[in-house]
C-alpha cells in the first residue's frame, strides 16, 4: 500500500478530516444507541432531554457520515486518475523494445481494472471507518457498563482476528494467482475482435479459441476467485460463530455470576444485537481490501516493468551531412521460428537527397534495420551515428525527431497531433485531393472526419500525415504493398523523386523489382546480413514502363 500511501499524502487533509467524519460518524451511532438504552429507563421528565440529544447527535452523525462519503469518493476519483496518468506516462518514456516485450494486455488492464479496484476501495472507505468506530464505540459503552465482560469481548476480538487472519492469508494466494491469469485473459478478449475474421471463417479455430483458450482461462479465474471469496466467508462465519458464542455466554453463563441489573443487561442485549451488522460490514470488506492491494501490486509491477529511457528533450538539426550505423547489430527471439535472429553487424550511410531501396526476402530483417536505423532499437553492439558521432541514451530521443516513417503496421491517430502548420487545414485537404480521399475524408481543425477506410486508403492517410510532418529522413515500409497500380506508380515515379528533390534522404522496403532501377542505390538484405549493394541504375532486374498515373504530392 505504500504506492497508494504516496498519493493520498498529497491530500493528507482532506484524508484527516474524512477519516474524522467517518469516526464521529461512527460514534455518533454509538451515541445514539446509548441514548435509546438510557430512554428505555429513563423517567418521564427525563426524555425531553434525551430527545434533543438524541436529535443532535443524529443530526451530526449524518451530517458526518455524508462529509465523510463525499471526500472519500473523491480521493478515491483523484487516486484513479493520479494512477491512470502515471502509468500512462510510464508508457509514453518507455523504450520501445520493453513496450514489444511486455504487450498492451498488463498496462489494459492496469489502465481499466486494476484503476477500478481502487475506486470500490475508496468508496468502501467511508462505511468500513464508521463500522469500525461503531464497534470501537459499542465496545466503550461496554466497558463503561462492565469491565470484567469487556475483558471477555476483548479476548473474543483477538480470538476472532487469529481465525480471519489465516483465511485472509490463504484468499490473497488465490486472488494473486487469479490476477495474472487475468492478464492472459486480456490479451485474448483482444484477439477475439481482432481475429473475428478468421474465428468466422474456420469453425474449429473458433470452437478451438472460445471454449479451450477462452473457456479455460474464464474457469481458471473462476476457480481461483471463487475460491478466495469463499475463504472470506468462512471467515465472516467464523467471525459471527465468535460474536454468537461471545452473546450467549455473556447472557446465560456469565450473567450467573456477575451482578448486574436488569440496565446493565438490557444494554448488553442491545449492543449485542447492533454489534453484529458493524461486525459482518467490515469482515465483507476485507476482500475489497485485498482486492485494492492485488491491484496496487500489479500497479506497481507493470510500471517497474516499463523502464524509462534517460533522454533529454532537445530540438533535432535543420540539417545532417550522414546518418548510418556503424557495426549494429540487434538480436531478438522469433516465436514462430522458436530461434534468435541476429541483425548485422551493419555499416551503412546515408546523405541528404538520397533515395535508397532497401530489399530482401521476408524475414530477412529489413524492418528490424529500419526500426534501428531510427532509434527504435538500441543496438547490443556497435553505435548509431549522426553526422559521425555515436547517438547516446540521452540523445536518442531528440534523434528519432529526424524521422518520419509510414511502418507496414502503422497506427493513425484521429487527428493531426503535434502539428501546428499555419494553414494545416488547407494543406491537409490540398493532400487529400491529390491522394483522391476527399470524397472519403474532410480534416477540420486538425482532426479526420473518420478513419473508416480500406488498408489502402489508410496507408494513403498515413502518407499524408507523414508528409505534413516534413522530417528531413522518411523510411517507407512496404507502402505500396496495399495500393493499385496507379498509386504505385505515383508513389515510386512521383512522390519519391518529389521528397529526394526536396532534399530528404528516403529509405524504401520493398519487393517490387519492377522499380529497383529508379533508386540511387539499393541495399540487399538476407539473413540478417547485407549480401549485395550497387546503384539503381545498374539493377539487373525487370523494369516497368511509364504509365498514367494520379497527380503526386510533388506540388504540395
């Protein structure tokens, strides 16, 4: 609890006075059970007095118990989004490689679950408080009225707290190992949307998918919940057979032999009765704690998880004579081929107005490179260079603002985030025209009017966006893998010559042969290993004859 500890410091009075609410709260309740055991005997003259005693305390014990309610909802909305936010910026510093590590399945359900944990927490608060300061109260009235009996309670107490202390134990094993599973269950309630398609076009898979990977995951957690609320009300049971046991031998055995008077009793009797909902409200109780602590931990773990990268926010160069790598080399485990692939040791360079084709067979790690060249990956040997000097930690990030990329799994954003063009707009729409998505989209404001568009036409969009960005490196991975003929040929014949002219160095990922010549040079790819580099214009393969093609972007 030390995460949550930390947080509400930060509002440490507003902790103070909710807690006090809810402990006056809690004792006013009290309060008002004496007062109605002291008006069961009380003389007739007597009860006016009780009765306005009666009616402020009440008053007051409500007045607190919605003070109390009220700050304990709210710390418990600004905790969430405290939470929320930290970890969300945990994600936005991490290095890119700890975020393909871990998967968005942990920080989802972080980000939704685990955050609503706390807030049921929060809200129980304030009832768990003036439950607790109703016994505290019950418990002082009692030994106001017998302190012989009140040593009894106490002893029935810590006899009751040995027996919920061990269920509680064994619930928290069963809830922790019901929250990893969780995360499991995440990742494939996200593959169930995002493989719809070939769930419905291959029955078995389906079946396969929702009742042995699904369906056993569900009863896994189901089990292990089950078990652990189970646990807890053994222990509530536990906790009223003491209670119980405590009423009938303070009632029928020691009544025998201590002497008290039919008040003392009756109030007895009384508080006995009202002890027992206090009682069962906070043993409930205990799973949403544990519940809230399971949360914070995995909290906790998922933001150790992410480790931050130590970059300092600079602004990129206008320019660069050479960007390259100089002995890279990046390794990382395959899963679908069980193995470690290894990349390079790699030594390329690259100057403004170049334009580059990089080639070679799936899996050859052509993207691997490009996600290296750009600062995405750390190299585990060798260096990054701009302009022949290493790029550090501290300098990665203010490198990586020298690109733009268009990734063969690219993600668009709902609008134009981080551009601030004068006339972005008009320019946006200028584009849109020329890339024939205006009768599909309208930018206003910066924002897309819908991202519901086939893969070509996002990719088209996701061109767009790069373009605005205006970056003096662009990398395209296997762009025109999704277009027509038309926009390959305005890609490869128009928009490529455009941002060379411009001035941009350009890296392209392709397959497409057919215009390997139009490179200034090309760099082969197999295996990890660069196997072969020379001009474009000596490429030995097939050719492609101009054709009609759409306007490009050559004039925006």
């Amino acid at each position: 609890m030390s995460l949550l500890l930390h947080l509400v410091s930060k509002s440490r009075w507003a902790l103070v006075a909710a807690f006090a609410a809810s402990l006056v709260g809690g004792l006013g309740n009290a309060a008002l059970l004496a007062l109605i055991n002291q008006a069961l005997f009380a003389p007739p003259s007597g009860l006016a007095r009780l009765g306005w005693q009666f009616l402020a305390v009440g008053i007051v014990a409500l007045a607190s118990r919605t003070l109390a309610q009220s700050l304990f909802m709210w710390l418990g909305q600004k905790a969430k989004a405290t939470l929320r936010m930290r970890t969300i910026r945990r994600i936005g510093d991490a290095a890119f490689a700890h975020l393909e590590k871990q998967g968005a399945a942990k920080s989802l359900a972080v980000l939704t679950q685990d955050l609503d944990t706390i807030v049921v927490f929060f809200v129980g608060l304030p009832a768990l408080a003036m439950q607790s300061a109703v016994i505290v109260g019950c418990l002082i009235y009692l030994g106001y009225l017998s302190l012989a009996i009140f040593a009894v309670a106490v002893l029935t107490i810590v006899l009751g707290m040995v027996g919920v202390r061990y269920a509680h134990t064994r619930a928290m094993f069963h809830l922790r190992a019901s929250r990893k599973r969780e995360d499991d269950l995440v990742k494939y309630f996200l593959a169930l949307f995002d493989g719809a398609k070939e769930l419905k076009l291959h029955r078995e898979r389906k079946r396969a998918f929702v009742d042995e990977t699904l369906g056993t995951g569900v009863e896994a957690v189901r089990v292990q919940r089950t078990r652990g609320y189970m646990l807890y009300a053994a222990a509530s049971s536990w906790g009223n057979f003491i209670l119980f046991a405590f009423i009938g031998l303070t009632l029928f055995v020691f009544a025998r032999y201590i002497q008290t008077d039919s008040r003392v009793m009756s109030g007895y009797a009384i508080v006995f009765v009202y002890m027992i909902m206090p009682i069962e409200a906070v043993l409930a109780s205990i799973p949403g704690i544990t519940s809230a602590r399971v949360a914070l931990e995995r909290i906790e773990q998922v933001n150790a998880e992410l480790l931050p990268e130590n970059t300092r926010v600079g602004q990129p160069a206008r320019t660069f004579q050479t960007i390259g790598l100089e002995g890279a080399t990046h390794r990382y485990f395959r899963e679908k081929e069980n193995e470690v692939f290894s990349l390079g040791p790699i030594d390329l360079t690259f100057r403004p107005g170049e334009l580059v084709y990089l080639i070679g067979g799936n899996g050859s790690g052509k993207t691997t490179l490009a996600k290296m060249l750009v600062g995405l990956y750390v190299p585990e040997s060798g260096h990054v260079l701009l302009d022949g000097k290493p790029v550090d930690e501290a300098a990665r990030d203010t490198y990586r603002q020298h690109f733009s990329v268009v990734f063969s799994d690219f993600f668009l954003f709902e609008s134009l985030l981080g551009l601030r063009t004068e006339g972005l707009d008009a320019l946006a729409q200028q584009l849109l025209v020329e890339l024939q998505l205006d009768h599909k989209i309208s930018v206003k404001d910066g924002a897309f009017s819908t991202l519901d568009l086939s893969q070509g036409q996002r990719k088209r969009l996701a061109l767009l966006v790069a373009y605005l960005e205006d970056r003096l490196f662009y990398v395209f991975d296997e762009w025109a893998a999704d277009q027509d003929p038309l926009f390959k040929e305005a890609f490869y014949r128009r928009l490529l010559p455009a941002l060379k002219a411009k001035g941009k160095t350009v890296l392209v990922i392709t397959h497409d042969d057919r215009y390997f010549h139009l490179a200034d040079r090309f760099i082969k790819l197999d295996f990890g290993q660069v196997v072969e580099q020379g001009l474009g214009a000596d490429w030995t393969g097939p050719g492609a004859a101009p054709s009609t093609h759409p306007a490009g972007l050559a004039s925006a």
